[in-house]
C-alpha cells in the first residue's frame, strides 16, 4: 500500500511529507532516525523503493549507513526570518513544483525535498537525487522587474551560496561561469534559476540548488560530468548546511531586488576559478578558445581572443576548462 501511494503521489508532485501519516511511514521513519527494526518484507520493499540500503540481520532490519533526515524544526532554528518552508519526502523537482504552484503568495516560499524523481539540472540535464543523501532545495521569490533587469541573477545567487559554503568552512569553494560551485576537481553543487511571468512587471523567479554531499556508487555511476562531493571533506549537517543556504540566497535576493547586479559585479573576481586561464567556449557546433577575461556589467562572460574581446551569455555557450 505504501509503495503504491508512494509510486502515485510522486507521480503528481507532492504530497510525501515529512509528518508522519500511517504505520508504514512511522516504520520506515524509526528505522531511519534509529537505524534499525523489526523485520518486515513491507518495511524492507518500502525501503528498497526509497533508494535506501538496508540489511536483514535475522529479525531486524538495519540500515547500511545513516541518514540525516530533514527536520523543519532544525532547519528553522538556522533561519535568520520566518520563510514558508516546505519539506517532501519524494517530489518530482523542487523547482518544478514552486514553478507550478499557482498559490499567490508574498515573501519567501522554500521547498526541499529527500529525493527528486525528475530531479533537472541546467541545459536539459538531469540532475541525480537520491533519496536522504544531499541537498535537494529550491526558493521562490516575487522580484518586480523586467527580465533584462534579471541578467546576473544566477551569477549573483552562485556568489551566494559559494559565499555560504565557505562561511561553513568549506573554503576552497570557487565558481565556474555562470554559476557551477566548483570543489576539487569537480562540481559540488548547482544552480537552476527560472522565471516565470505572474501579472504585468511581476515575475515569479525560482531559484534551485542542489549540493552534492554524498553518493552511493550505483548513484554516482549515474552521473555525467566530473564532481564532487561534501563526503570525507566536512561532516556537515544537511538540515544546517540548508538553514545556512538559505540565509545567504535570500539575502542576496533581496539585495539583487535593491540594486540589480551592481553590488555583486566587484566581487566576480573573488569566486572566479579560472581567470586568465585558458578556456574553451562551446557555441552550438564550434568551439572558440581564448582566456577568461570576467564577465561584464550584465555578468555575461568575456572571452579574450586574439581578434578582442568577445561577449557570450549564459543561454548561448557552454563553457569548458579543458
Ligand atoms: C545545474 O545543472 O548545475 C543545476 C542543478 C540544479 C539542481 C537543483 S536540485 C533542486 C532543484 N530542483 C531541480 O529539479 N533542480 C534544482
């Protein structure tokens, strides 16, 4: 019963919330927070169907590594102002689901979720989110402007939470134009920023972000471009590294629906990982090298060729470092 009620509703976007609401939830949540149970073939199928490993030990059920659920109560004690925040067991997209929304609401909305069936990552890509390992997080906001005005917002809102990570301690952290939050050799975490139109100059813009801190193998076996994650490098907890997130983002946002791009520009520099550093430019079929010069007043990138300066926005080119 659970399974199909699982199957079904997150089919339909929402509904598995973290309150608990029938036996078999219950069972599953104190196996969870507890990491073991009874035994049972329901329990051990519901666990399964999450993506969570488990092992039977004659009659318990334990589960193969911990996991930090998400918690309202922790995430709000982080908070620095009350926000709307909603938590999912299992949703197709955070984003998708605040994109869809038709709740007219003022101030800040945010959804997180343990796994994303659909979880979509910049540029049509997937963006893998299994359940209660990472962060799975997205913030709707109200800004009145024109869409030009927006240009910037995902450079701004990647300074952001680079900003946040590093004031976690994680200070390494660096940036890839636009907004890739790069760690290592990899991407640790990634930003989908969308607009929609509400009613006349009003825009709803949602901001998206997932952080990678830990996979299982056949999990990361699913992933296409190089990454990294927050295993071995920060014993973080997911509900404050999501309370500290969302402090840094919604001040930014706030700032950006002040002042535009303007108070970020300067600071393009102290995130940027690979200025001067050659760089490939990917333009539909052809690719254009040349140094990375920053980014422009919009925050759109500048390449240094040897014809001069080109100018590219972040819809039209992927940007490779090697
Ligand atoms: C990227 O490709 O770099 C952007 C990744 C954005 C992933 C996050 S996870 C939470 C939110 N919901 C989604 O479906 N995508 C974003």
């Amino acid at each position: 019963m659970w399974q199909s009620f699982l199957q079904i509703h997150s089919l339909q976007i929402s509904l598995l919330r973290v309150t608990v609401c029938s036996m078999e939830q219950e069972s599953l949540t104190q196996l969870i927070q507890t990491g073991h149970q009874d035994y049972s073939q329901a329990l051990e199928e519901q666990a399964l169907e999450l993506g969570i490993s488990v092992i039977r030990e004659r009659n318990k059920l334990k589960l193969t590594r911990p996991i930090e659920l998400l918690s309202e109560e922790k995430i709000r004690s982080t908070l620095k102002r009350p926000v709307n925040l909603e938590l999912f067991w299992s949703i197709d997209s955070t984003n998708s689901y605040l994109m869809n929304s038709t709740d007219p609401f003022m101030g800040y909305r945010v959804c997180l979720a343990e796994q994303q069936i659909a979880g979509r990552g910049r540029r049509g890509r997937t963006w893998v989110s299994p359940f209660g390992d990472n962060l799975y997080m997205s913030i709707a906001r109200r800004f009145k402007r024109s869409t030009t005005d927006l240009g910037g917002l995902s450079l701004a809102v990647g300074m952001q939470v680079a900003k946040a990570l590093r004031q976690c301690g994680i200070q390494q952290i660096g940036l890839k134009w636009p907004n890739d939050i790069i760690l290592g050799q990899g991407k640790l975490a990634g930003i989908l920023v969308e607009i929609s139109p509400l009613v006349a100059d009003e825009f709803n813009v949602v901001v998206g972000i997932g952080v990678n801190t830990r996979f299982r193998d056949e999990d990361a076996k699913l992933i296409d471009q190089p990454f990294s994650t927050l295993e071995g490098i920060m014993d973080l907890s997911r509900n404050d590294l999501a309370g500290n997130l969302i402090n840094g983002v919604l001040e930014g946002l706030d700032s950006f629906a002040r002042d535009g791009f303007a108070s970020f520009y300067p600071e393009w520099d102290k995130f940027n990982l690979y200025a001067g550093k050659k760089v490939f430019v990917h333009l539909g079929d052809s690719i254009i090298s040349g140094q990375d010069a920053g980014i422009d007043l919009g925050g759109n990138f500048k390449l240094k060729t040897e014809d001069g300066i080109r100018i590219f926005n972040a819809g039209e080119i992927s940007l490779r470092v090697e």
